[in-house]
C-alpha cells in the first residue's frame, strides 16, 4: 500500500502547497479529541489505543533541537489564533508515527477481550524482532521539515527523508508489521499511505462565527513558510520506534518490556 520513494515525496509536496492549504482550510471540521468545556476551554477526552512511534520529545535528547524548533514554530502559529480555535498540542508529546495500529472504537471493542492488549504487543513484537534480523541499525535514518500539513480535523508539518534509505527502513518496517499473520490476526491492518508528519494542534471552535480565522492561519502559514526559506531547521534524526499506548492524545508511554527497533 505505501508507495516508492519518488510517489511519495511528489504526494507530500502537493500537501504543503499554499494552494493546497487554502482549499483544505474551507472543509475543517472539529477534532472529537478535545472536547469544549463551560467557558469554553477544551479538553483531552479518551481516546486510547497502541502505535509504533519514535520517543517523544520528553524522551528523546537527540532531537533536542528539532524538536525546540517545532515548539517555536507552534508558538508563533498559535499566537495569532483564538484560544480555541486551534488547540496546540502538548509540546512533551511530539513524535513521528511510525505505525498505526489501532485506536479508539476498534481498540474499545477489542480490548473487550482481557488477552487482546498481550497479543498485539507480543506479535508486533516479534515484527520487530525480524526487522531487526533483516536490517540492522545504520545510524543514518534522518528526516528534514517540508512545510505545513492541513488535515481536517488537524495540523501539523511534513517531513521527508533525507536520502531514499532513510525512507525504505520506515516502509521496510511497515511491510514487517502490517504483513505479518500474527498482526493481521490480532484484526490490525494498515488504512493510511504513510505520511510522514508530527501534530501540531487539533481544531476545535470551527463554527460560522470563526471563519475569518482561517483566513489568520492560512496567514500565518503563508508567512511562516516563507520565514524557512531563509531558515537551517534541523532534521530529526529517526533512531529508534517503540510500541506506546496512549488513553488520549496527550501521553504516550511503555514498559521497559514492550519492543522496540533501532535504526
């Protein structure tokens, strides 16, 4: 399902375009993760699930940098919004999905069943594991920022490889979980191309009464975007994916047991 090198940085190019943003910018819709309280903050709800995914910033020293750029990058998007417009993620919980597994509805019925959450770790595990056997580390995985990504319930910023290596180890990985009987057994298949990005904030009050904001982002998008073709971002060194859990979409965590790959 996912696609070869070339196919892929084409398709996320499109996504970054300014023309791209203005028309995904008309069909935004409200993210059910974050849910409007009296007064109207938001907050988290539950959503749980398991993906694979690099450490998150709070774990992850080596992409220090980065990772204190794309803070920057939040704060100065966020700045010029209302408050509940867009509600920015919390900044100790960026990451790169590598994998998704499963989530909320699927994980709620599945997790019905008291061994569920044992298996899936257990043959997602074991993927790894042969991964690991096939390829090992080559401590050169990196990825560079490419520009903004409006989904819609979502934004966030895409990524692409730095050389065609560093994206046939993440699809290599892919094809060794998504493909593997145990995994397919335990009812997890793939839905999504991979596209390489990390969240930024979710929309929440997207009513008629706030439709001039997205013309403020699209705005703030348009400048900032121009801002880093005069900026040296860093890249963010993939070194590592981890199997986490998360109950919602601020908390991703593991045991010292669950698996793990190098790169």
């Amino acid at each position: 399902m996912d696609e070869n090198y070339q196919t892929y940085l084409n398709r996320v190019a499109r996504l970054t375009l300014t023309e791209t943003h203005e028309s995904q910018l008309q069909n935004i819709q409200e993210s059910p993760k974050f849910q409007a309280q009296p007064g109207g903050d938001r907050k988290v709800v539950p959503f749980p699930g398991y993906s694979v995914i690099t450490p998150p910033r709070h774990e992850d020293p080596q992409n220090d940098g980065f990772y204190k750029f794309l803070h920057e990058t939040q704060t100065q998007l966020l700045q010029e919004l209302p408050e509940n417009f867009l509600v920015g993620v919390v900044p100790d919980s960026f990451h790169l999905t590598l994998a998704d597994l499963i989530w909320d509805g699927a994980y709620r019925n599945k997790s019905k069943n008291p061994d569920f959450d044992g298996q899936l770790r257990l043959s997602v595990t074991n993927s790894l594991m042969e991964y690991t056997q096939e390829y090992p580390p080559l401590q050169r995985n990196r990825w560079q920022l490419l520009g903004f990504m409006v989904r819609p319930r979502a934004i966030g910023i895409c990524l692409i490889p730095k050389d065609e290596i560093s994206y046939n180890q993440i699809l290599q990985l892919r094809r060794f979980i998504y493909q593997s009987p145990a995994v397919v057994g335990s009812g997890i298949e793939q839905q999504y191309h991979f596209t390489a990005h990390i969240t930024l904030g979710y929309f929440g009050d997207v009513s008629d009464e706030t439709l001039g904001c997205r013309q403020r982002l699209y705005n703030q998008l348009s400048a900032i975007s121009n801002q880093w073709l005069e900026a040296d971002s860093p890249d963010l060194f993939v070194h590592r994916g981890e199997i986490r859990k998360f109950d919602d979409m601020t908390n991703y965590y593991r045991q010292p047991d669950w698996g793990v790959v190098e790169f």
